[in-house]
C-alpha cells in the first residue's frame, strides 16, 4: 500500500503545485480505523477531475493515476474559505493473526 500512497501524494501535490497558483499549499497523512486518508491543500476553488488526453504528452494523467491507486478520492472546500482540499483513502489490507 506504501507505494499507492506515495505515488497518489506526489500526484495531488503536484497537481497543486501546478494548478493551484502555488500558495497556500499543504498536506496531511491520516491513519485511520479503515486505512489511510491523503489530504492536499491548494488555493483554487476549481474542482477537478480525470480527463482524458488524446496527445502523447507526459502531461494530464496525474489524476488517473489517483483514481487506479485509490480506493476513492475527491474534492471539498476548505474551511477556511480559500481553495480546497482534494484527498484520496486507501484501505489498509485486513490483518491476520497466527505464526509468521
């Protein structure tokens, strides 16, 4: 699961980087009852959302990879009234008990 978690951070803080103006930006990890919540903070209010590009460019695939690693994902306003979070859940594996 590390390597989802990594590669869809990298993904939404880039994304926020580029997209999102370049200020106000931030992150959280969140280990929860189910798994782990990503959380990146930017300073749009715009949503997003997959798109689908045509063009071989390396460019606009970032939340498709969000939306193959994730288990979901999605955007809302943050509290604060400037831009918006977009965060991904990823369920940890259930654990099993018994010899190694």
């Amino acid at each position: 699961m590390g390597d989802r978690v990594g590669t869809v951070l990298a993904e939404l803080v880039n994304n926020a980087l580029v997209h999102g103006d370049g200020s106000a930006i931030g992150f959280r990890l969140t280990l929860t009852e189910a798994g782990v919540l990503v959380e990146v903070a930017d300073s749009t209010a715009a949503l997003v959302s997959p798109v689908v590009y045509e063009d071989p460019d390396e460019h606009g695939r970032g939340l498709l990879l969000v939306e193959a690693f994730a288990d979901d994902w999605g955007t809302r306003p943050r509290g604060d009234g400037v831009g918006k979070w977009t965060w991904a859940s990823f369920t940890a594996p259930a654990r099993t008990e018994g010899p190694c």
